[in-house]
C-alpha cells in the first residue's frame, strides 16, 4: 500500500484512479462476444456458458419453489435471525421513501400532475463466486417490493461444486422474490436483457458485479436501462489526528477483503496516523482469511497525506468514493461539503459495514467515480414518473399565444394548428 505525502493537486486526478482500468479492451471484447451470442442463440448460449464458466451442466435454469424452500431451510438461526432483522431495517428505511403524487394549477384552466408508478419488470443480479451476496438480495428485492413492481426476476450463478448459497435463497423468500435463475455473469445480464424461452426480459437490470456483469450492463443498454455500472467495491476514510488507526484499518481491510480490484483509500492531513495505519494493517491483515484478496486490494491502494482538513475533502469529492467514512474532528460538518460519493459514515462508530448489512440504506452504490453524476439505489430506482396535464377551453384559450408563438418560430406549423383548430371550434 502506497503512502504519498502531500501531493501537488495537479496530481490528484491520477492518484483517483481506481485498480482496473475504466476499459479494458479485453474484457470489453469477450462480453460483447458473450451478449450478442445469448440475444441470438438464447437458452443454448446460456447451457454452454454455464458449463464453461461454472462448470455446471444445467438441463432447467430456473429454479422451483420446492429447491428454493429447500435450500432456504438449511439456513442456521442465527443468520436467519439476522437476516430478518437486517430486512426490517431495510423496509423502515425504503418505505420512507414513497414518493408523493403533484398536483399543480399553474394557471386557471392548466392543471399540471406528476404520478410515481412501479416499473413493470425488474432483474436483480445476485454474485456469486467468494462471497455469496445474499445482502444484496434485500437490498434489491425489499424495495423492488415496496414500490410495487410486478415481476422480480433473480439471477445468480450456480457452480458444479456446490448448490446456491441457502442464505441467497433465504434471503430471497424474506424479501418476496419466488423467479430465480441459475445463472451468472454477462450472460445472466444478456438473458434478462434480450429475453430467452425460459429468461423472461426485463425493463431495468440491479446489481453490482466484476468488470464482466459491469460491462454487460454498460453493453445493453440499448435495449434496457440499468441502475448504474456498479462496478469492484471501493472505501475512502477522511480522517484527523482525533481518529483511532485500529478503526480505520478495519473499515480499509473490510473493503480490501471483497477482492483483489477492490480499492481502500485513506485520505488525512495527520502524517502520524498515516504511519500508525500502515502498521494496524499489517497486523489485521495476519488475522484475515481472505489473504490473497486482500494483498491484491492494498497493492493498488493508497493512503493520501494532504496538507490541511480543507484540501482532504477536496480530494474526497474529486474521488467520489462508493464508500466514505468520515472521522474527523466535527465529522458531520465535513459530510455537509461532501458532494461526491455513494454513501456517507459519519463519526468513528459508523462503519461501512453497517450500510452494508442492517442500518437500513441502501448498499448497491456507484463506484469509479460515478457517484459524482448518480445515486445509490432506492426506492424511487424501481419507480418511474409519469406527467399528466389537462386544459379546459378557458385554459387552453391563456396558452394559446404562447404556443402558437413559439411553434411558429421553431417552423412547426402543425403543433400552432392544433391550437388554432380549437380555438375556431369555441366560435361555433
């Protein structure tokens, strides 16, 4: 893990790039590859795929309710319990959330309305591989529930060593999801995407994924929207001489542990807590299990040692981090100028793995930078916004000038008639 010592903030823009470069042409090759066999070939796509990457020979991909109560039953009672509680929070959270119908008259006779209705068809994508993420479930499935959506498809890839992970299908029982595919990778996004006989296609693809299931997501974008390109997970912490160094390790190695393309950031104008972190992780890092993962992260990590408070937010809004935890001095006042980034920790007892797991909000966020141009998921993700106006004679008679006005000038003829033709019909 590097450490740099005041930087030159000509530097900063290079020293925010993430482990993977934003476009590989690789694996932007070999999606493309893998996204327009299964829109062409469908099913048989998804067999061969199956077998190549998961090594799993599938003669049905989806699975029945009797494999999905099956394998949810062979979840322990602890992690039942806490995944119950973590759905609570969830839906505390999301249910907060509804969108109010608009009404506005803006001038006698024009009334103006804004309505929020569910998306019809949505597509959770689920990881598998490491680390099962069957809190992404919740994340997903609660409010794809709570804003009304009629049909939640999931897919996860299901390896030839070992079924689904139960707490996947746990998970997914608690949050009311009952179609769930047996597949992974670009090739789960293409299935939902283009539609196959046994995938049904969807209006709007979630879920974060490896550099593969990202760029599938960026690739079908012509034929469906997408949440955002949630790609390798990511943590910053802002942090001052106040801080504690065994803390800000922990939140650093609890990302870096994701995978060798995850990135943990440290961001202080403190040189002493700078070095006194490098040490905490080396010995955190001892006691972990995921060791390989975690080398590989903090090989392309950072620690940034700036010259004031001021200059370290700075640098976080440039950053735009997935995840940032701030522990500072005030830490709530350094949030309020924070612009860029996916989700906020603020003080020493917010760990990022709260936001993960039970606070309530969301954890499907943008990385690479996206935070500075979207939000995380929520419920208004699973929502579209449909306007409505009506006009009585009266009201139509007001904006009359002002439309024929302007399609006059703009050389559309038509638009200005469809306002004339109503009018001359007041006169009869």
């Amino acid at each position: 893990m590097e450490t740099i010592f005041y930087p030159d903030r000509k530097d900063f823009d290079r020293l925010c790039s993430r482990n993977i470069p934003a476009d590989d042409p690789g694996v932007t090759a070999a999606v493309e590859s893998i996204v327009a066999d299964v829109a062409v070939r469908g099913d048989e796509a998804l067999r061969e795929y199956a077998l190549r990457f998961d090594g799993v020979s599938l003669d049905s991909f989806e699975l029945t309710p009797a494999e999905i109560d099956e394998g949810a039953s062979r979840v322990d009672g602890e992690t039942a319990r806490a995944i119950d509680a973590a759905a609570g929070q969830i839906r505390i959270f999301h249910e907060a959330q509804r969108p109010a119908p608009l009404r506005v008259e803006s001038i006698p006779g024009v009334v103006c309305e804004q309505r929020p209705v569910p998306i019809r068809t949505v597509g959770l994508y689920i990881p598998g591989g490491r680390a099962p993420l069957f809190s992404t479930v919740l994340m997903l499935g609660i409010p794809a529930r709570i804003a009304g959506c009629r049909n939640v498809v999931m897919c996860t890839p299901q390896s030839g060593s070992a079924p689904i992970a139960p707490e996947i299908l746990y998970a997914a029982r608690v949050a009311g999801i009952d179609k769930i595919y047996r597949i992974g990778g670009a090739q789960a996004v293409a299935a939902m995407a283009y539609g196959t006989a046994s995938v049904p296609r969807v209006d709007k693809i979630f879920g974060p994924g490896n550099r593969f299931v990202t760029k599938a997501k960026q690739l079908v974008t012509s034929v469906t929207a997408i949440d955002m390109p949630a790609g390798p997970s990511e943590v910053m912490v802002l942090a001052d001489h106040t801080a504690r160094p065994d803390f800000i390790a922990s939140d650093m190695l609890s990302q870096a542990e994701h995978g060798p393309d995850s990135q943990a950031m440290l961001v202080t104008n403190s040189p002493s807590l700078a070095e006194a972190v490098v040490d905490e992780v080396g010995r955190q890092s001892r006691l972990l299990s995921r060791a390989e993962s975690v080398a590989g992260s903090l090989s392309s990590s950072r620690i940034i040692v700036t010259r004031s408070r001021e200059e370290a937010i700075d640098f976080a809004n440039m950053y735009a981090a997935e995840h940032l935890i701030i522990n500072m001095e005030n830490p709530r006042e350094a949030a309020m100028e924070i612009d860029a980034a996916g989700s906020v920790f603020i003080g020493p007892y917010s760990p990022e793995s709260a936001g993960d797991y039970a606070s309530g909000t969301n954890h499907t966020l943008p990385t690479g930078g996206w935070a500075r141009s979207m939000s995380g998921v929520n419920l208004e993700s699973f929502m579209r916004r449909i306007t409505y106006q009506q006009l009585t004679p009266d009201g139509l008679a007001s904006l009359a000038p002002v439309i024929t006005a302007m399609a006059e000038a703009e050389g559309l003829d038509a638009h200005a008639a469809a306002v004339t033709v109503r009018l001359k019909s007041f006169e009869k």
